[in-house]
C-alpha cells in the first residue's frame, strides 16, 4: 500500500477510541440484559465487533500490526430469539442429504419392498431404475429408519440438519402444504442440530496437532544426552 493510501495516525487513534466506547457500550447492556437473548446485548456485540475490526484493518494498514481479538461473525449463529414466550404449537424441519453409492444395492432392496408388496412382482419401471427406488425405500420406510439403515440400501451419510421453531399457534390443515420448504424466520428458531464431516475434520486436525506436539516433545528428549554420555 503507498503512503497515500495508509490511514493517518489519528484515524487511527479514533478507531481505537471507538473500540472502547463500543467496549463500554456492550458492558453497559450485558448489565442491563433482560434476558438470555437480549436484542440490546445482540446489537452492542455486532457494534463492537464492527468497531473491532475497523480498528484492526486501519491498525494493520499504518503499523503493519494486528490486534488479539478475534471476534465471531454474525453469519456463525443464529440471530436472537424473537418468538412467542410461551409457544402453543412448533414445527420441526429437518434435511439430510445422502449419497448413492452403490446403486445395485438400492435397486435389490427395492425389488424386494416391491416383490413383497406386489402380486404380481417386481415392476421394471419402479425398482429397475435409481430414482424408482428411491421412490419405493423412502414410500415404505419412516425416514429415520432409513436414516439407521442407510447403509443397506446403498447410501452413505452426507450433511445433516434438524430446526426447531416455536409459534404461536399451530398450522391449518393444508395451509403450507404447496411451499413447506420456504426459509423459516430463523428469530423464530428454538434450537438447531447440525451433523457434518467439517467437524470431524476440525477434530482430526486438533488431533494431528496434539500428536505431532508429542512427537516433536518426545525427540527433544531424545536429543538429550544420558547421564552416562555425560
């Protein structure tokens, strides 16, 4: 960057002014929170994290230094709850995403579903075809069997979700049966479940961590010499 560009050393010192006034302002609503998802709380945190990071770019950019806060972002959490105290109704949304991958398994069972269900036997155009046996599993199975068995029809586990959201009253019959799947108000989210390879791999890799940590300890005492050496 050239030194046209650089902030001055005042922006600079007014970032950082800011920094503490968004520090106090924070302080001041955790005090006064009226409880657990305070909106007050919520809106100090995202000032003070925008103050922190405006501080941290123009620090960087004059000083070439960085500061040791590291503050989440709002897009890693769920907003505030904002629904009904005391819900009379909730709705449960759920996703699981699998992969096919081994198609010739799937198409057994489902030739079986459909031998069993059938007179007449297997019909070519369900279970011969991947789609038409999906179609078959998922229609005779509850999905959280599938979810336990996914191994014997040929499927392998990929990202999964579960959504909790309160509401004031429940649905009508019928009422969001023709789009059941539009973004929920996420303020209206009790709780979330989320299962994912990522975070196995963050574990693997605090592991690998940990383990090349003992290695790296155990050569130092290697290196040493013995009494006897000595």
């Amino acid at each position: 960057m050239s030194d046209a560009a650089q902030p001055t050393a005042a922006e600079v010192r007014a970032a950082a002014e800011a920094v503490k006034t968004a520090l106090d302002r924070h302080l001041a609503a955790v005090e006064r929170r009226t409880g657990e998802d305070d909106p007050a709380v919520y809106e100090a945190f995202n000032e003070l994290a925008a103050a922190a990071e405006a501080y941290d770019e123009l620090l960087y950019d004059r000083y070439d230094e960085v500061t040791p806060f590291e503050i989440p972002g709002a897009d890693d959490s769920l907003p505030p709850y904002a629904g009904p105290e005391e819900p009379n109704a909730l709705s449960v949304l759920i996703r699981r995403d699998y992969a096919v991958v081994e198609p010739q398994r799937l198409l057994a069972q489902a030739q079986r579903v459909e031998a069993a269900e059938f007179e007449d036997g297997a019909d070519a155009e369900a279970s011969g075809t991947v789609h038409g046996a999906l179609g078959l599993l998922f229609g005779e199975f509850e999905p959280d069997e599938i979810a336990s068995r996914h191994k014997e029809f040929g499927l392998e586990e990929g990202d999964s979700t579960l959504w909790v959201l309160a509401a004031d009253e429940p649905a009508e019959p019928g009422e969001w049966l023709e789009t059941p799947f539009e973004q929920p108000d996420p303020q209206q989210v009790v709780c979330r479940f989320d299962v994912s390879s990522v975070f196995d791999d963050d574990v693997d890799d605090d592991v690998d961590d940990d383990v090349e940590d003992e290695l790296a300890d155990d050569e130092e005492e290697d290196l040493e010499p013995s009494d006897a050496e000595r």
